[in-house]
C-alpha cells in the first residue's frame, strides 16, 4: 500500500477548511502516519500555553477519526529526525525557490521583520515527508506548491547522491480542497484569522454554526449558481454542501433554481451541522482524558523515530559522514 503522510500545525481551532481539504481524507491503514507538526507552529510569533492546548486539540480530532488505530499520530518535536533531515533540505534548496513560495509571499508582504523559520518552513515540511519514504500526501489545495518542491528536492538529491528518496504527490478530495473565508470569500478560510465569524469551527455549536453561515458574506444578484470568480460567497456555500454530501455542484444548482440565498444558507447549515456533530461529540469525550491522548502521542512517536532512524543512516552514509559509534 503506498505510504501516507500528512500534517496539520497545531496552531489554533481546526476549522471546516481543515476537515475537508486534509482530515477527511486522512484514511486510517497501516504504516500511514499522521503527524501534529508543532515546530511548524512557531514560525510566527506564539503564545505557549496556546501551543501545548493546540498539539492536543488537534490530537483529539484525530483519534476521533480513529487514525491512531491502525496508523502512527505522533508529534513532530517528539521524532528529533525531522529537523536532522531538514539540515540536509537546507543545504539542498535554494534561496530562490523559498523566495517563490506563495504561502510564504504572502505571510511576509507588508512586514518590516519575518523569522528565518518562516521562510524555511518548506524544507521542513519537505524533511517531514522525505523521512518517511511517502508516496502520497493528502492536503487542501494551499500545500500544493509545497509538494512540488519536495518532489524537486527530492529529485535533486537522488541526482547528486544516487537513488534514496521516494518522489511523493499531494492528493486532493473532489470538493473542499480550499475551502474559502465566510466573511472574505475571496480568501481561504485560515485558523489564523482573528474574526471568528470567518470560519466554522469543528467544536462550534449547531447554533453558532447557523448563526455564521446566516452572516456569510454572499455576493450581489439573486441567482444560485456555481461561479467562483462572479459569485464567490455562493459558490463557497454550495463547495461545503458538495463536500459533506458528495452530492455533485451541478445538481445542487438544479435543486436550488429558483430558490432564495437564504433557503440555502438554511440548508447548508442543516448539512453542516449534522455533518460535524458526530466528530464534535467524540472530539469533547477525547480532550476531556489528556493523560489518554499522550499516552497515544507517545506511543506513536516511538514507531515514527523507528521508521525515521533508516533513512536517516542512508542519508548520512550517502552524504559521507562518519558512522556513528553505537551508544
Ligand atoms: P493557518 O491559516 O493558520 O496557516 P491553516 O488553517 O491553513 O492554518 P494548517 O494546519 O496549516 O491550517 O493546515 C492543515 C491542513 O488543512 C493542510 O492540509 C491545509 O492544506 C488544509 N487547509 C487549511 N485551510 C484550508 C481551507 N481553507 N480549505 C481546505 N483545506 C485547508
Ligand atoms: N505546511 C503544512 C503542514 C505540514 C504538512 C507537512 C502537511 C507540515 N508538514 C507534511 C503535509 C505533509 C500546512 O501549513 N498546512
């Protein structure tokens, strides 16, 4: 079975855009490994006690989808491999090409200061990948160009050092890969955002949830119909109804002809709601045993430094360091 890998930042509350551009696509098979990368969640400036509360939120959210029963979750500080390997992306990256990354752009634009992490967070993420011999890497649309350059660094290795790493692919579902902003749908919808009415939370309650969608920001004209650039705020709410019902856009639009935004706001928030609640309730019964979820954490992180530590030797030996003496 190929290998999957993915990562989510434990950076804030996981919001719709998260569970459906990355976690439910998150399949629980052997030797797939899922991890909460909180190295990556420093980049920016962060606030402690949200970091530690965040790595365990978003535990919680995927032993509720029970990835842990089949698959390794573990913390990304808890497998030192990771930051070993992204010295070796370090060197082999260029200026230039972090230099490109849109992500990166557009987190830096306007700012007299940005962290040397926040720059490099690509090869990071590149090592997270490479470590595991990952073939596939379920993410939302925004990671993209983040893949791209893994594969690129990979490539460039296995030319200079001969064959070791596996070239790997982001995988997107059909609807959900970029989930936009309730109150900006020109943007995506970001855990970052302070307005909270801009995202729908996987922990809000049904009520909240009908609320926000009530405010969504929609767009001018009274047709309901599919039109990313012209109709933004309705096309956003007609993607969520697609991804949590599988139904197809083009039959959405039939069912709404003729119908008003606000029946539809009605009924995706209906979908919504029922969509979440079995994730919620089990999300609350897991975050209410901590000492439960890092025992899982632990034993994740113990199978992932032994996955890691093989790779981490070839890479080495073809790099041409010394063996190590045993300790
Ligand atoms: P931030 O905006 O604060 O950087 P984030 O909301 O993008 O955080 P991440 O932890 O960076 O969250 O992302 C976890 C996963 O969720 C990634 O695979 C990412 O592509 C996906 N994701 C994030 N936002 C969306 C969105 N709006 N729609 C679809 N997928 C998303
Ligand atoms: N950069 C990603 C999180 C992330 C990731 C990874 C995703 C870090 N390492 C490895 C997939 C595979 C983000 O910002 N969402």
């Amino acid at each position: 079975m190929a290998r999957v890998f993915s990562g989510v930042q434990p950076t804030g509350a996981l919001h719709i855009g998260n569970y459906l551009g990355a976690l439910r696509q998150f399949e629980a098979a052997p030797g797939h490994l899922y991890c909460i990368v909180d190295w990556h969640a420093i980049t920016e400036p962060h606030d402690p006690a949200q970091l530690h509360r965040g790595t365990l939120h978003v535990a919680s959210a995927m032993i509720a989808l029970g990835l842990h029963e089949e698959s390794v979750l573990f913390v990304q500080s808890h497998v030192p491999a990771h930051v070993e390997l992204m010295w070796y992306m370090t060197c082999t990256g260029t200026m230039g090409e972090l230099q490109r990354m849109t992500q990166y752009k557009a987190k830096a634009k306007g700012r007299r200061s940005v962290s040397v992490g926040l720059f490099a967070y690509p090869l990071l993420m590149a090592a997270d990948i490479l470590l595991y011999r990952t073939e596939k890497v379920p993410v939302g649309e925004d990671q993209r160009q983040h893949v791209e350059l893994t594969r690129d660094l990979a490539e460039r290795f296995n030319s200079r050092f001969g064959e070791t790493f596996v070239l790997p692919e982001a995988v997107m579902p059909p609807a959900g890969a970029r989930v936009r902003s309730l109150t900006k749908p020109l943007e995506k919808m970001s855990k970052s955002d302070p307005d909270p009415d801009s995202k729908i939370l996987l922990l809000d309650s049904p009520d909240e949830i009908r609320r926000k969608i009530k405010k969504a920001v929609t767009d001018t004209g009274r047709e309901i119909r599919y039109d990313p650039q012209e109709k933004p705020g309705i096309s956003n709410l007609l993607e969520i109804q697609s991804a949590f019902t599988g139904e197809p856009i083009s039959k959405l639009e039939e069912m709404y002809a003729g119908k008003t935004y606000r029946e539809l706001k009605e009924q995706v928030a209906e979908v919504v709601v029922e969509g979440l609640r079995p994730l919620r309730e089990k999300m609350e019964a897991i975050a209410a045993h901590p000492g439960e979820i890092e025992g899982i954490l632990k034993e994740g992180a113990e199978k992932a430094a032994a996955l890691a530590e093989p790779m981490l030797k070839e890479v080495r030996q073809k790099l041409g360091f010394l063996e190590r003496l045993p300790s």
